[in-house]
C-alpha cells in the first residue's frame, strides 16, 4: 500500500461501482455527515451493489492524487475535471 495523507488508511469510504471496478477516477469527493464519498461523477450509476464501502488505502493505491483532499474539512465537497487536475473545494449542503 502506498503512502497515505489520511489519518488511517484502513479508513473506509464509500465509492461508486466504477470506481470500485477502476472503470473511472475520482472527480467528485464528498465529506458528509462524517463519511467520506469518491465518486465518478458520473449520472450513469445502475450498480444494484452501489455503495460500495472500502478502504481509503485501495483507492489511494488506484490514484495517490486523491491525497491532494485528505484534509477536505467535513461537510465540504472537492471537484475535479480529470486526474491530475486542481480540486475544487466548495462548502457542502448546510
């Protein structure tokens, strides 16, 4: 397992079924009533299995950019338009 930004890499984190299967990366992260969501951002979702619940370790092992908002603040969102990109950090649903 590569090196982590989060607290715990044993962290589990809900994801989309694409990124589960590494069909897609993260471009949307969303800290919400303390759970931390990856997500495609994709509309196209039909996984009967979704969410799905892992640890933070094996998506990190998929893509270490996603340390870049290790220290997203709870209820805050970040976005991105691909990987690599700059995370958009906005203010969640108050």
């Amino acid at each position: 397992m590569g090196s982590s930004k989060f607290e715990d890499p044993r962290l589990g984190v809900y994801c989309c079924g694409h990124m589960f299967r590494r069909e897609r990366p993260a471009r949307l992260v969303i800290r919400e009533e303390g759970d931390w969501q990856f997500l495609c951002g994709g509309v196209d979702h039909s996984d009967p299995l979704e969410p799905y619940h892992v640890s933070v370790g094996v998506l990190l092992d998929a893509d270490s950019t996603l340390n870049q908002i290790a220290d997203l603040p709870p209820e805050w969102e970040a976005e991105r338009a691909e990987v690599g990109g700059a995370w958009l950090r906005t203010v969640g649903k108050q």
